[in-house]
C-alpha cells in the first residue's frame, strides 16, 4: 500500500494498481502513514466502521432518504431509475464522499473507485457501517477535522472547484418532454411573455431531434431553427437542447461514419463496436474514457454553439440501455415457446418479467469494453465514469467553442465531474414525497462538490396539481437550478396550465426567484470560491439537537428555508435553533418581523416566498425583471437583522467571462451604535446608485434608512 499526504492534512491510501479517475485534483507527496481503518482485501474490499448509537453519517450524494444515512444501504452505480420509489439504492449518480460523525470529532472518507460501491449504513446490523468496494484497486481519502465544514471544504480543496455556469443559468426555464415542434416552444415562449412571467429559457428535449440523432435539428418540425436561438437569445431567452449518450447507428450518418472511423466506440467482447438500444433503436455508445473520443465527440457541440447555443442538458449517460440484440433475442426466443401454452403463475411471471427486465439490465456492463490508459477495460469496472466522462467531453467542446460561460448539467455523474457541469436529480414523480427528497437530497449532493443542482421543479413522471407545483416553486425558487420538466404525456405543467390563482401565485414566486438573484448568485460564487456549503442541514451548524430536522435548510451564511412539502397544508411546524427574523417576498412587497428561537408554526400561504434571516446577517435583493439580461442592481433592497453588527460582502460579476472575470466585491456594514443605525458601503458595485434598508432590532422595531452612493465625478464631466 502506497500513501500520500495530500494538502490540509487530507490522507490518501492507494491499495492496488488503482485507475487515475481524474475525481481529485490534488495528487499529494508521498510519505508513510498509517492506515488505521479497517480493512479486508479481496475480490471485493470490505470497510467496517463501528457505530456506536449517537454516531451519524452524512454525504454519499444522490440517493433517496434521509440526510443523515443510518439504517438504510445505498448502492454507488449510476444508474437510469426512472421509478424513485423509497427502497431503491440507487440513482444516477455515484458519489462516494461520507463524513462519519462521532461524539469525539468527525472524519470524512472518499472512495476513489469507478465501480460499484455498497454502502450498508447499520442496515443489516446496527452498530455496524460496512462498505464494500466491488474490486481491489482504489485510493482510500481520509480527512479529519473538528467541524463538519472543515471536514467538507478540505475534500472539496482537494477535488478541486465546481463548475461555474453562467448567471443566465439562475433564471426560470420551463421544459417538456413532447414540445413537438418550433410552433410550440414559440408558443410556450409567447405566453409566458403574455402573462408576464419572467422567463430565462426553455428546454428542447430529444423532440427537436432528427430520428433521435444527436447533433442534429429537424429541419421539418424546426426550420430556421439558428434564427430562431438568435431571436430568443435577443429578448435575454436561451434554448437549451439535449444531447443523449447513444449515438445512432446509421450509413450515411456522419456522427456515427466518424465514429467507425475514429474507432470512437465502445467494443464488444470480439473488439466490433458494441450495440446497444436507446430512443433511435440500436446505437453506440462512444467511448468517453479515451481522450481522443471526448475530443471528437466535444467538437460535436459546435453544431450547436454555431446556431447560437449556449446551454446543453448531456442525459441517458449511465448509460441508459433498453436492450441489447443478446437478450433480445432470448426474450423472443422465450416468448416464441410460451405460444400457445398454459402459463402457470411461474412461467408468466418469466415471461413478463424477462421483459421488464430487459431495460437496463446490469448483464450488459459485463459485455462491453473501452480504452482506459491503452488498456481493454470491462464497463462493469469503470461504470460511474461514463456520464461523468461524457460531460468532461461536453465542457471540452463548449469551452473551445464559445469563450464564456455556458450552461451544462448532466443526469449521471461522480465527483470530479463537479469540475466541469451541475446535475438535475432525473426522472422524480409529481409526489409530495419527492418534493420532500428534493429538499433532503439538495445538501448531500452539495458535499460531493456540485452546486449547480436542482430537481424538475413540479415533478417529471406523474400528473402534478396546481399546489403541488406551487410548493415545489416556493421550494426550487432557492435552488441555483431551476427548472419545471415533465414527462411526455403527463398533464401540462407550465404555470399557466392549471387555474388562474395558480398562475398569479407561480409568477408570483418565479418573481420573488428574480429579486433574490443577485443574492443567489452571489452566496453560489463565494461558496464555490471558498469551499463553502451553498446548502446545509441544520445539524451541519447547531450540532447534533438539529440532526432530526432534515426539512430545515441554510443557505449560504444567512437564510434558513422551511418549505411545505405536504398537501393542504397553510402552515408547519419550523424550529428555530435562534432567534431569526421572517421574511416574506413577493414581487413588490418584502416584509420582515422577529421570530423567537424555538418550535413554533410557520404559516406560509402559496402566493410568496417566506424564509428566515440569521441575527447579524442581511441580505441584497433586486427588482424582478423579464430575464436576468435586464436584472440591474442600481437598486438594492437589503433586509438585515441586526442586534450588534452586520458585515455583508456582495459578490458580481458580469456574469459570463471566465476566469478573468472582473470581480464586484462590495462590503455592506451595519451597526448598532448608540440607539441607531450606521451603515458603511465599501467598494459600491460600479452599478450601484441606492441601497434601500429595511433593519430590524431585537425589540421587533422596523428602522428605515437610505443609502445613496456619492461617486465623485470623473474629470471630464462638466459640473452641475
Ligand atoms: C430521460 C430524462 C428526461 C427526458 C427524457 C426524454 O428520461 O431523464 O429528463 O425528458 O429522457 O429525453
């Protein structure tokens, strides 16, 4: 076993010849450490961690359930799991970062491995968390630390900073799977205009396709369709089209001829290209672990980026397979002898399940091969880097091809991918339940290193009524991404689909969302730039008396949400671990009051968005508007809640260079002084024209005071 001392006390173990799986960017100096975990190698390894009753385990990124892990067991394999009901182990992600947290300190672990991992969280026997690593060859990270944000943001230095969308990317879209054609999504446009709904760009799921071929647009359903982008992207709206994994196969197509050519694909066990289905029939899948194929296939999306795209959505890549020709056949084979025949319970229930089983079948990791460092490596072992690998090609293509910032999420990934898009959390239902997962599964995520996260706000699969979608709004409003998608042949799910009260209280909300932008985007880019936590449960700051409350979230430094994730329901129970003010947005109107610590009822009607500010803290808020194109902040409301003092550092930018961007850093204090209140601004925003403050003390007494930013006049002004 080799170690390595890696920056911040951060410990790695390398058992084995392990795969460089690119997850972390700190490689570390070797030295002799001991390893004091312990540890059975084999075939499979085996990691045992006693648990003792007060012991929590947090992280393990995209899975169902509670925040803190006990009593359940999770699989780390990518997986395409369209129905999330409870007991499923799996989901698309593969995100092997859990902190273990003792009554004395804490310890976070990362299993750098590209094949599957069980976690069995005191499941099968309660004082024990056993994970089982399905190989030999892996890196083992350990990173001690006294508080949970220490432990996270050590891992999160050493895998290196998430990726950094464009500001465009905090708006509202709305998206549907079976926008037909041009005429629809111009309609979906128009009539958000038309009601008057802010509205930053629509989704073109794989419809907007020719025969589900990636990198094309269909001319008949889609003409001119380049104008079209440019249009929109005029009026502040961007399109942002799907890519899938599986490329189909075709004579004559040119993705899929170059990709013959360039020995692109992904191999069979006789080293011919291995064939798979998807949505075209049968495709193949490139091998994304090749250097050369991300290469190839990242050229690609200048197909897009030349008719003026800036934002992809990469999907199906765990990959998604619903048969392949092997067990195809065996199915027909099997249907073929039941003709005819008298099926008893076991024989019919052969045959139907042979079918069902036949969409993603886990048999076929095992007979397909790639190119990993010049060596033939079975899928099976190298599973959770495939969608990872398949947006790393993605950032390569959109990063040549367009010198800014450019929206990119994908359904499957593992850490280190963090590096180079967000992800949406895949096929959730319209469920009460999933808006509560939605907000449970925000935080874990978060630990792993990506930000640019959200759910489909309204639920994907199922039929969502107008206050469900509602709640998810007033829910989503908070998260960076947000995004209404729904499943082919679900009822419509646009905010102006379901009653007029529905609508007014939806835009009502889409419209808070853009007043709190400049906040959001702020506490995004401070948070990536630190290592910070965008999102956090509240036993990630009060200790373990909050571990219960997985329905109560921060945000950055000074918000606490406590959304309403059940039906019927005008108010819940909130528990303030101290004394917050209230606050309550729409549109036009903000209003704040005091809120004492402790259990108490949240009234929260659907036409709003309410949450609660931490004592010292304030927060910015702008004027909504259309898109964020036309956000300014020349005008800035803060609501602050101030006993003593209040330091606030407001981070911007213009929203779309890249490294060199030029950073806004401006510092807003407010203090307590001798019965009133002094207010410093330094560093004004360049934008910056008036601050608006509404203050409130501990005695619930609201102060008013303006803040006008005196620049002194450039030389070659004339005086007033
Ligand atoms: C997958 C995606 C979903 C998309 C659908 C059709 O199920 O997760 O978002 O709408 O494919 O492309």
């Amino acid at each position: 076993m080799k170690s390595y001392k890696l920056n911040n006390e951060v410990e790695a173990f390398e058992f084995g010849s392990p795969l460089d799986t690119g997850a972390l960017l700190e490689k570390g100096v070797p030295e002799k450490i001991h390893c004091n975990e312990e540890i059975s190698l084999g075939k499979t390894t085996k990691l045992q961690f006693p648990l003792l009753p007060r012991d929590r385990i947090y992280g393990l990124g995209e899975h169902l359930g509670s925040i803190n892990r006990r009593g359940r067991r999770f699989r780390s394999y990518c997986r395409d799991e369209a129905n999330h009901t409870e007991d499923k182990n799996e989901l698309y992600g593969a995100h092997n970062f859990f902190v273990h947290v003792k009554e004395q300190g804490l310890t976070g672990y990362f299993i750098d491995f590209p094949g599957e991992v069980v976690y069995d969280v005191g499941f099968q026997d309660d004082q024990k968390f056993t994970v089982e690593i399905h190989g030999k060859d892996f890196r083992l990270i350990k990173i001690p630390g006294n508080r949970m944000e220490e432990v996270v943001s050590r891992f999160l230095q050493v895998a290196g900073k998430a990726y950094i969308p464009p500001k465009w990317a905090f708006g509202y879209f709305q998206s549907r799977w079976g926008y037909k054609d041009l005429e629809e999504i111009k309609g979906v446009y128009e009539r958000f205009q038309q009601e008057q709904i802010p509205l930053e760009g629509i989704y073109l799921d794989l419809d907007y396709m020719e025969d589900f071929k990636n990198f094309t647009v269909s001319k008949e359903r889609f003409p001119e369709f380049g104008k079209f982008v440019r249009k929109l992207k005029n009026n502040g709206v961007y399109l942002v089209p799907i890519i899938d994994a599986g490329i189909k196969i075709e004579p004559d197509y040119d993705i899929y001829e170059e990709g013959i050519k360039g020995k692109h694909f992904c191999l069979n066990e006789e080293g011919a290209p291995y064939v798979a289905a998807v949505w075209p029939g049968k495709v193949h899948f490139p091998d994304f672990l090749q250097r050369e194929t991300r290469q190839w296939f990242g050229e690609k999306y200048k197909f897009l980026t030349d008719l003026g795209i800036e934002g992809v959505w990469n999907d199906m890549n765990e990959p998604a397979i619903f048969y392949d020709e092997k067990n195809l056949e065996e199915a027909i084979d099997l249907a073929s002898a039941c003709r005819g025949k008298n099926l008893n319970v076991h024989k019919f229930f052969e045959l139907k399940d042979t079918f069902a089983n036949l969409l993603n079948d886990e048999d076929y990791h095992q007979r397909f091969y790639h190119r990993v460092q010049g060596k033939k490596q079975r899928h099976k072992d190298v599973h959770n880097l495939y969608g990872d690998y398949m947006t790393r090609a993605a950032n390569y293509g959109l990063s040549k091809h367009l010198d800014k910032r450019f929206l990119l999420i994908s359904r499957a990934s593992s850490i280190g991918m963090h590096r180079y898009g967000g992800i949406w959390t895949g096929d959730n239902a319209s469920w009460w339940t999933h808006l509560e997962e939605n907000i449970r599964m925000m935080p874990s995520i978060n630990m792993c290193g990506f930000y640019y996260i959200g759910a489909d706000t309204g639920g994907f699969g199922g039929q969502c009524s107008g206050e469900l979608l509602t709640r998810w709004l007033q829910f989503s409003a908070f998260t960076p991404l947000l995004r209404n998608h729904s499943a082919l042949d679900t009822r419509p799910q646009e905010p102006y689909a379901f009653s007029e009260a529905v609508l007014e209280n939806s835009r009502s909300i889409i419209k808070g969302r853009y007043r709190l932008i400049p906040y959001l985007y702020s506490t995004y880019m401070k948070a990536v730039e630190n290592y910070q936590l965008f999102f956090k449960p509240l036993a990630f700051e009060y200790g373990g008396g909050y571990e219960e409350i997985e329905d109560q979230l921060l945000i950055g430094e000074e918000i606490m949400l406590a959304p309403i994730h059940k039906k019927h329901q005008s108010q819940r129970l909130v528990d303030l671990p101290e004394r917050m003010a209230l606050i309550t947005v729409s549109e036009k109107a903000t209003k704040i009051t005091l809120a004492p610590a402790g259990p108490q009822r949240l009234s929260y009607d659907l036409d709003h968005l309410r949450f609660f500010l931490r004592e010292n803290k304030m927060i910015p808020l702008g004027k909504s508007a259309a898109n964020v194109s036309k956000l300014s902040v020349q005008e800035l409301e803060v609501l602050a809640y101030v006993t003593d003092k209040a330091e606030h550092t407001f981070y911007d930018d213009d929203g779309i260079s890249l490294e060199n961007r030029e950073k806004n850093l401006m510092k807003i204090i407010v203090e307590f002084q001798q019965d009133s209140y002094h207010i410093e601004v330094e560093k004004p925003h360049k934008e910056l024209e008036v601050i608006r403050f509404t203050i409130i003390d501990n005695s619930g007494r609201i102060h008013r005071k303006s803040h006008e930013i005196k620049r002194k006049k450039s030389r070659n002004e004339p005086m007033e």
